[in-house]
C-alpha cells in the first residue's frame, strides 16, 4: 500500500515499553554512560556560507575553514582529517540545473589553513554534481552527479553516481538510474524524478536515497544490479541521510513521518524497522543523523538547524539550536557529522 506511514504514537510506546524492559537488565555503571553526551565536535555548515564550522557541547567554535565557494551540500573530515565539502559557484545560478536544489559546481579538500588541496569541477548543462558525496579511501570519492536525459520526447534528470580518482580526477566506475538501474520516468512525473539526495559505501554496495521515490536503493557495485528497494514498509517520504550501520542496518531521517512531525529510522536490509526515534522536531527537507561509536544517535532538523543527540532509549543528553546570526536569509543545515579524533 503507497504513502503508508507509521502511526508514531503507537511505535513509540511499544519502544519505550520495550527499551524500559532491557535498562531494567543493565548494570548502573553502563546506564550512567548511556546518559552522557558522547565524546567529539560537531561539524556543520549553513547552506549559502562559505564557512565551515567545528564546534564542541557548548557551541563554542573549535575551528573554521572559508571557502571560495558557498555551501551547497555534503562536507566531512577526511581520514587525514583535511575538510571535504561539495560547493556552489556564481555560475550555477544559470542554466539547465540552476532550478535544482543543492546543486554544486565543485567538490573540494581544504587544509587546516583552508588552502585547497585538491577539487574537482562538474558543472554544465548536461550534468552536475548536486547533493552529496563520500570518502571511500584516501584517493577515491563516490559522488551524485545529475545528467540531463531525453526520454520519450521530454528532457528528464537522470541520475549517475561516479567513482572517481582523486589522483588524475578520472572516473573510475559509475552507475546510471536509467541504462543500469532500469528506472524511467512514468507519466507526469517531474524533470528531476529521482532526486537522489544522499550517497553512501560500505563493502562493495552503495546505498542511495531517492526523495522522488520515497525509496533507498541499495546497489552492488561489482554487477550494478539493485538488490534491494527499501521504503520502511512504504513509511519512507521525503527521507534524507540513508547511511550504513556498523550492524548491518540502515539509519534514515524520514522527513514526513506524520503531518509537521518527523522522525529518524533504523531498519534491516529487509525493510524491517528496529529503532525509531522522533518527538517535536519537524524538517520537510534537508536533515540527516548519525549513528555514533557510542551508540547515541545524532540528529540534525535541518530547516529548524537544531541538533539533538540522543540515547538508544530516546533520551535527550544534547539540544543545541544554532544561532541566526543573519536576519537577511532563513538558517538552513544540509546534515551534521560528529568527529572524536580531531
């Protein structure tokens, strides 16, 4: 059945009835260290800023870095702790994508100083980087990439995701919505159909969030075959920030969970939800979460730009709201990524 959703009350006295049964088994010393804000700083910034900011539980800045470009999506340590971040150029305001949202122009590696160490540009008005990308290792990236496509006499934006080579910025692999994954656009649907919005790697299989379709598909690299279409058994709408779990499962911010609520998700490669977690905080587009070494989940409503971290039980241990310092345009946060080692 199509546009189902989770009846939110329900599923959350059953997970708090259930998550009181097991405290109950556990030890003090392992509830205290649940109840605790988890170790690190907290990586974000505004969509339209050419800053970058680290900050730590009090809000207070550990560290910046500027940029040429404003922000227009995904940013992220790298593993040498150098900031990776998708950015928006003058030009992009024109031309075919120029309507789309979080569409980039470039991806590029900032140093601590922010000198750019390396970048990589993909804007024209056949295709475009928009949205998201990921660090697989220290020399590749996996990157959306929106490609425009005529399709039964009308111009549609394809999808197709890239591996490239940081080395030479040569594509290495990539995969097309239409020629690999077999999806179309069906009657009345808009030039961006898909609207692919985040972008994930783990072991050979790629896992991808498609607001169009209120669906994650999970890709196996080697064949480029989907194995999976997951939609939280048709719950999914307009979810954001689908990432792969240590344990196997999933983590997604479902942006339209019930009417002006929204939530974030656990579920198996199966479809089978395990964990949810939601209370006042509603984001119809952006956000995203992340699933931390301690097992604390942080979330990011974007359009509100409040971070919230909480407990596997649902208690709140952080609420931090970021400050409008600039009356002239709304404070937007695309997602949110917590660090230890910095």
């Amino acid at each position: 059945m199509k546009n189902k959703k989770f009846n939110l009350g329900v599923v959350l006295v059953l997970f708090c009835v259930i998550s009181a049964c097991e405290s109950t088994t556990a030890d003090t010393d392992s509830v205290e260290s649940e109840n605790e804000v988890s170790e690190g700083y907290v990586l974000y910034s505004l969509i339209g800023d050419t800053t970058t900011y680290l900050i730590d539980s009090t809000g207070a800045e550990v560290k910046t870095w500027s940029s040429s470009y404003s922000s227009s999506g995904g940013y992220y340590l790298s593993e040498n702790n150098t900031l990776l971040r998708l950015g928006k150029s003058s030009e992009v305001n024109n031309g075919t994508f120029s309507s789309g949202g979080l569409v980039s122009s470039v991806i590029e590696e900032l140093n601590d100083e922010s000198e750019v160490l390396w970048s990589i540009n993909k804007y024209s008005d056949a295709s475009t980087f928009h949205h998201d990308f990921k660090e697989v290792d220290t020399n590749t990236i996996i990157a959306l990439s929106w490609q425009l496509r005529e399709y039964n006499n009308s111009e549609y934006w394809n999808e197709v995701v890239l591996l490239i080579d940081k080395t030479d910025n040569s594509v290495i692999w990539e995969w097309n919505a239409m020629d690999d994954g077999g999806i179309f656009p069906e009657d009345n649907d808009q030039d961006d159909y898909l609207h692919f919005n985040s972008v994930d790697y783990k072991d050979g299989n790629i896992l991808i969030s498609s607001r169009g379709k209120n669906t994650l598909y999970l890709i196996d690299k080697e064949s480029k075959g989907i194995i999976a279409e997951l939609t939280a058994e048709d719950a999914l709408s307009g979810q954001h920030d689908a990432t792969f779990l240590v344990n196997g499962n999933i983590l997604v911010f479902n942006n339209t969970a019930e009417t002006a609520k929204s939530a974030v998700l656990e579920i198996t490669r199966s479809d089978v939800l395990v964990w949810l977690y939601s209370n006042t905080f509603y984001s119809d587009h952006i956000s995203g979460a992340q699933r931390l070494d301690s097992g604390n989940t942080l979330v990011c409503s974007g359009v509100e730009a409040h971070l919230i971290e909480v407990t596997d039980s649902g208690e709140v241990v952080w609420d931090y709201t970021i400050e409008n310092t600039n009356s002239n345009r709304p404070i937007e946060v695309f997602k949110v990524r917590k660090y230890v080692n910095f």
